[in-house]
C-alpha cells in the first residue's frame, strides 16, 4: 500500500462522537424553536462527555427551519460552551442547501454565529440532472467560499438517492478547505477505501451513527455522528474514550448494548425525539413531551411504536446512569 496522504489543510474536526442534536420547539401552533431549553439540553450533552455536537442537521431538522432560526439555534449552542468554560468546544452546523449561493450564505452564517465547521448535503432537488462533475464543482465551489471548513454529509436517503462514491470522495478530499465525511450510507468499504488513502489531519471519514463505531475506528476511521447520542450520550462517547484507552473488551461490551439500543433511531426521527424526552429531557428538568416533537407537518408517534421504542432502548439505561460524564462537570444522572 502506498504512503497515505497527509498534506495541511483547514482547520480539522476532532475526532470522538459527535451528538446531531435535536431542535427543541415550544407547544404552540407557529412551534418556535425554545432556545432556553436548547440551551439547556446543550449543556448537559456536553458535561456528558459527548466529544462534539452537530446542529441543523437531518436529526436537527434543518430543512424545517428558517435562516433566522438556524442562526439563533448556533449562538445559543455557542454561548452554552462559553459558559461552561469551553469556548473551542467543537460545534459543526448544517449548511445544506439546493442552490450553490444560498448554501454559501448559510455557511457565512453558521460561521457568524458561531459554527466551527459545516456540514453539508449534496443537492438532491433534480438529482437526475446531476452529473458527477457537478456534484464535485458544488462542493469546490462552496469550499472556496465557505469561512468554515467543510465536512461532507453522505446520506442517500435524504437526498434522493445521490450517493457519493469513494472516487468522488477522495477527488474531493484534495480541497484545502474540505476536511472530513460523515458517511451515513453506512457503506463501510467506502470507509475502509477513504482511511487506507487519507491520514487525518487531511481528511476525517466519521460513521454516520454509533452502532459501528467501532468498526469504524478499527478500519482507521475518526469516531461517528449518532443520533442516539441524544437519549443516551455518556455511553455513545464513552466507546470511543474506551477504546483510544486501549480498553478494548470494554469498548466491544458496550457496542454490542448501543448497537441494539440504536435500533429504534432507524425507524423514525420522532422515535429519537421521544426517547430523548425520556431517558434525558425529563431528567434535566425539560418535562414537557411536546417540546420534542416534530415540527409540523410531521406528526408524533402512535402509542406502540412509542413503547417499542422505550423497550429497545432500554438496555442502556441503567448503564448510561452509572457511567462518568466529563471530568469536573456534573451531570443528573451520574458522577462526574
């Protein structure tokens, strides 16, 4: 195998386990977003020990939301950081949009308010118009522009089936200021063909959920974007904390418990939403279930898909409570 790729580049995201945080709304018809909780609900990820935290995402709900929204829900999340004396916490937000200008704004304005990175979707509105050519001069172009850096959003099914190859990717991974992928297509031959080509800093390749983390991180991968990271993200962190210990039998117990747990994220965004309010929100002092259901026109869930939800996610409860969070914070449900 030949030397791997390593030249400098942008700023690059740190490895770990990053949580898509989900958007938080009041129970009112017009569903505001509530930054108070957000804020809140910001914290307590963190003092978790999540690694870093990913906003206006698919699990963020950012195709729901308005430019003045995306941008109050990135101060909120950095000021949180700030008060909690961490102001290089890493944050990314979603960028994503259909046009080449209007996503440029959106990143000149993540950055704005706060963004370290953003995350970015290939347009998908007349996917059958799109030639391979395009997608990469979309990326370069927006790259070019973009006062953040980076990261590429692989996910075929928000985008009508565009699905970015480890060809495209690798092209794309030259650019100075793209700096990692978050695969969620879940293709772990891409990753493995992306690592055994690129050394980070250059270039990051992130699963795009924690129920194969660690295969990600044994096939040389950075840590993943997990929406489970939201009900339970003391144990979705702490398999990467294991294993870059070298606590590797530990880090394999609890996969095989997250993998499971992660089942009911598969099925539905409210599944995640609701599992949130119980194994969190309700623990943090954000009792109302209305605050995390989807924005309107999506409806919440029917009371057995709820309950199956609970039961699948069970398995990590009474583990998620007696793990650590970060050093030095405190968080509700366990030691510090």
């Amino acid at each position: 195998m030949g030397a791997k790729i390593a030249d400098a580049k942008a700023k690059p995201l740190p490895p770990g386990v990053y949580t898509p945080v989900i958007t938080l709304y009041d129970d009112t018809p017009t569903q505001p977003v509530n930054l108070e909780a957000m804020y809140t609900y910001c914290q307590y990820l963190v003092n978790s020990g999540m690694h870093g935290l990913v906003y206006l995402g698919t699990n963020g709900e950012l195709a729901l939301l308005t430019h003045e929204e995306r941008q109050s829900i990135i101060r909120t999340a950095r000021k949180a950081v700030v008060d909690l004396g961490l102001p290089d916490y890493p944050i990314v937000a979603g960028i994503s949009a259909q046009s080449t200008v209007e996503t440029i704004q959106f990143a000149k304005e993540a950055a704005e308010a706060g963004a370290g990175w953003g995350l970015l979707l290939p347009p998908s509105y007349w996917a059958k118009a799109l030639s391979s050519d395009a997608l990469i001069a979309y990326y370069r172009d927006v790259a070019d522009a973009s006062p953040i850096p980076v990261v590429i959003y692989n996910f075929p099914g928000v985008t009508s089936g565009v699905d970015l190859d480890s060809d495209q990717l690798s092209a794309l991974a030259s650019h100075p200021n793209i700096v990692a992928t978050k695969l969620t297509c879940g293709n772990v031959g891409k990753l493995t063909r992306l690592t055994s080509k690129f050394e980070p800093p250059h270039f990051g390749v992130y699963g795009g959920s924690s129920d194969y983390l660690l295969p990600t991180l044994h096939a040389g991968g950075n840590g993943c974007v997990t929406g489970l990271g939201n009900c339970f993200p003391k144990s979705t962190a702490k398999i990467y904390d294991y294993w870059a210990a070298g606590r590797l039998d530990e880090a394999r117990e609890l996969q095989d418990l997250v993998a499971n747990a992660e089942w009911a994220c598969k099925k539905s965004l409210s599944c995640t939403k609701y599992g949130a309010w119980w194994y969190v929100g309700r623990q943090i002092g954000l009792n109302d279930e209305s605050m995390f259901k989807m924005r309107k026109p999506y409806v919440e869930l029917g009371d057995g898909l709820k309950k199956w939800s609970l039961e699948t996610m069970k398995v990590l409860e009474e583990v998620e409570k007696k793990l650590p969070g970060r050093k030095g914070a405190s968080t509700v449900n366990g030691s510090s």
